[in-house]
C-alpha cells in the first residue's frame, strides 16, 4: 500500500491527502476530513450516518399505524358486545310501558 504522502484528495486532486476516511476508506485533504464520534470522517459519510437508514421508519410507521387500526376495532366491538350483553339483560317487563 502507498503511503499516505503519495496520495491526492479524493475532492481534489491538487492537495496531497492527510487523512483517510475511515468509513469510505478515501483519502481527502485537511479541508474535507474532520473528526466525529471520535473518528475521522468525509462529509459524505457523515451525512449519511445522519440520514439513518431509509425505508426503516416509515414501515415502522405504517406498522403502528396497522396496529393502532386494529386496537380501535376491537375496543369498538367490546364496548358494543357488552352493551348489547348488558341491554339483553333488561327484564321484559321494563319493555311493557310502565315506566314511561
């Protein structure tokens, strides 16, 4: 492997390179490194370190919002079942007009 005196910025190939990105593995000038989480990283890299992964929660999401769905129904259909089990119960004679 060459050493790091041999090597250009991988942004510009004028600069010889002083650091290795150790995500990418690239190597970039003074200007396009810098030190993050205790590590030296590009731009590029740390932009998408803060991007996070795509697609993870928006299913997430959608998953919640399924189950928030279904958590709705089933209440709905116990608070109706009992109150229908409990109307049910009313004796006939209730029914007869002699209360009203």
């Amino acid at each position: 492997m060459n050493p790091i005196e041999t090597r250009r910025c991988f942004n510009h190939a004028e600069r010889e390179a002083a650091a290795r990105c150790l995500a990418c593995g690239r190597f970039f000038c003074r200007e396009c490194v810098t030190e993050h989480e205790d590590r030296v990283l590009c731009a590029a890299c740390i932009a998408g370190q803060s991007a996070g992964p795509h697609g993870t929660g928006r299913s997430f999401r959608n998953l919640k919002a399924l189950f928030l769905i279904g958590f709705g129904f089933t209440v709905l259909f116990l608070v109706f079942y009992y109150a229908g089990t409990a109307l049910t119960k009313i004796p006939a004679e209730f029914h007869k007009g002699g209360l009203w």
